[in-house]
C-alpha cells in the first residue's frame, strides 16, 4: 500500500513540474497565435508580484497567452501598474542577470533593456511577450515595477 501511495505521489510531483511553452495556432485561419504558458521555470527567482500577475494571467488567458494585441482585464491592468498606449499593453520591471546575459538578444525579440550595471537591468515589455522573457537566458531573478504610493500625514 505504501508503494502505491509513493508511486502516485511522485507520478503527480513529475506531470505538475513539467514546463511547457509552445505555440498553438487557434482559429479556422489559423491567424491568431497563442502562447501555452503554464508553469515558471525554477531556474529564475520570482517576486511575489510576479508570480499573482502570472496566476492571473493564466486564469485571464485559460492558460493561452495571445501573441500579438492581447489587452489585460481593466482590473489586471489596475492591480499590477501595467501601462497601456496605443491600444497595447506593457509591463515593466527589472532584471536582475547573470554577468554573460545578451541584452541584444532580449531587444531583437522585441523587449527593451535599460542597464544600470552588469547584473541590474530594467525592462519593458508588452503583456504578451512575457514568455519569450522568462525563457531568455542567463536571468537570475525578476521583479515588477510598482507605482509609488506616498503617505502624507494630513493636514490639521
């Protein structure tokens, strides 16, 4: 009985920590293009930020990122200080990278890097390429940008 329960165990640990980003195509034209996102990879540190945006992005989206013109819910877009112009939507934050990190690399897929020094970078980036920014490589940790709140002492 015990072996059962430890053969299911582990079964159910393997099939929940598989990675898996692919491209779907949707529709009878196949013009639309989905991005499969479903787990973070372990390799990168995530802020907790991050990982609610992720979550929510995956019950948003059914799992299914669109890869181009996806527009976040007004409430996503309010709860994570996601920037929207031109009808697009783009997230911001930083990077923190290993020292042979290629920032050309990251901006040839269309994602722009500020860095502050070899390890510290910012980034901007619409909603919809997150997957292709997680899985650049030679990232240790990401964190959202977050609007600052000032606390004023009221005036008597």
């Amino acid at each position: 009985m015990k072996k059962i329960i430890l053969i299911s165990v582990l079964l159910c640990s393997i099939s929940c920590s598989s990675r898996h980003i692919s491209t779907v195509s949707g529709g009878k034209n196949n013009k639309i293009e989905y991005m499969e996102i479903s787990v973070l990879p372990d390799t990168i540190r995530f802020s907790n930020n991050f990982r609610m945006l992720w979550d929510d992005l995956l019950k948003e989206t059914n799992g299914c990122l669109p890869k181009k013109n996806y527009t976040p819910s007004e409430q996503l877009r309010e709860k994570y200080n996601l920037k929207y112009s031109d009808g697009k939507c783009y997230i911001k934050g930083y990077l923190h990278t290993r020292p042979d990190f290629d920032k050309n690399k990251a901006e040839n897929q269309g994602i722009s890097i500020v860095s502050y020094t070899d390890t510290l970078k910012s980034f901007s980036c619409l909603i919809s390429q997150l997957p292709e920014l997680i899985t650049l490589p030679d990232i240790s940790a990401i964190e959202l940008s977050k609007s600052i709140n000032l606390r004023l002492p009221k005036k008597y």
